[in-house]
C-alpha cells in the first residue's frame, strides 16, 4: 500500500486513555501512524481542559512521532512559548480574539516551526486573508472548540461548502497548502472531504478510537484515505 503523507490521519490525543498516555502512542505508533494532534487548552478560550502542558512536555519525550499542535488560548505569546519547547513540527492557533496574528505567526516561524490557523465554525477563513500567505496549513473546526465531549452540540454552517471555498481561496495564495479537519470525524467523511480540498484528518471517537483496535481503525482510514486520492 502507498504511503501516506506525514500530516494526513492525526489520532487526537485527547482522545486517549488519558491515565495511559505512553502505552496508547506506542500502539498508534506501531499501527503506522505519522503524526500526533495535540490540542492545547487554557479551560478559558474553551470550556475544556483535558490534559495540561506539562503532560504534553512528558509525552514529547516519549514518543518520535512528531506533534501537529493546535493552542486554543487567550493568551497564545505564553502558550506557543511553551509548545515551542516541545520541539513540534507544527502550530497553530485560534484567529478568534488574537490581536497580533503576524506577531504569533512570526514567533512559530523563528523558531523553525511551520504555522498555522485554526478557525472556529463561524470564522471564515477570509477572515484572515492578510495572513495567508505567511502560513503553511489551516485548521478547520467542525465543531465549536472545547466542546467535543458534548454529544448534542451542533453547528448551522455548511462546512463542506466551508472547506470548498477555503481551498479556493488557499490555491490563489500558496497552491496546494494543507487544509486539517478537526472534529466529529467518521470514517466515511474521509474520501467526501478530501473531494472538496481537505488533506488532514484529526482522529477522534468516530474513527481512530470507535473501538480498542487502533490498528484496525487507522488501516480502514488510511484505505478510504488511499483510495479517494
């Protein structure tokens, strides 16, 4: 079977057996997996603080998987500060209520990290068109940040036509920048999404961790991943 790219199906790893961290990586780990999503919250920007900064420090010490880390934060020059310590391969951060996007954008790059956005459901991606071309992915949310453990929480946005335009608009400034879906996941919005121009694929309860075989989960993916390419 091809390979996949580094950055393509990121197991969440909030989603893990939070008690067993070390073990849960090492069997994501040997069923293939290229990259590791982390989201880093402060428990104000959203409404959720799983897993604390120090735990992700211990983690990166691990593992040789590299992180893909998406900071929800009000108070992002502090908390890139620290994710920068963890020597990741990528950052982004929520556009919502940044004042500085080029100041944070800026500070990723120096340290010889790849930056990126992260856009709530609501945020158009236009939103940050300035931006664009300083950057080397996006994140899309599918679901509003903080609140992937809410089994009834919903949103009114049309996201295919969300990832659609965004690729669009994506291709007039750097063709072919990768495009990360983040939540609510399935196996079978796989091949759809990437239809549309989405590349990246954040692994959660529906897909990578919908039962205790990993590997399963990650093999059924990356074919239907293989496939709509």
């Amino acid at each position: 079977m091809r390979d996949l790219p580094v950055f393509s199906l990121e197991p969440s790893v909030i989603c893990c057996d939070l008690c067993n961290l070390e073990s849960e990586i090492g069997k994501f780990a040997a069923a293939g997996v290229t990259a590791l999503h982390v989201d880093v919250l402060d428990g104000a920007f959203a409404p959720s603080l799983p897993v604390g900064i120090d735990t992700f420090k211990q983690l990166a010490k691990k593992t040789d998987l590299p992180f893909d880390i998406h900071i929800m934060s009000n108070n992002n020059p502090w908390f890139i500060g620290e994710c920068i310590k963890m020597d990741p391969k990528r950052i982004c951060f929520q556009m919502e209520g940044e004042k500085n996007p080029a100041g944070m954008i800026r500070m990723i790059r120096e340290a010889g990290i790849h930056p990126g956005l992260a856009f709530s459901p609501e945020t158009p991606v236009s939103s940050a068109e300035e931006f664009l071309p300083l950057i080397d992915f996006i994140l899309l949310m599918r679901i509003k940040p903080g609140y992937a453990g809410f089994a009834n929480e919903s949103i009114k946005i049309d996201m295919d036509a969300k990832i659609r335009e965004a690729r669009k608009t994506l291709d007039a400034v750097k063709p072919g920048m990768d495009i990360v879906i983040d939540g609510r996941m399935t196996f079978d919005d796989v091949p759809r999404l990437l239809g549309l121009g989405a590349t990246t694929f954040v692994g959660g309860s529906r897909s990578l961790f919908s039962s205790k075989d990993y590997s399963a989960n990650f093999n059924r993916m990356k074919e239907l991943y293989l496939e709509a390419m």
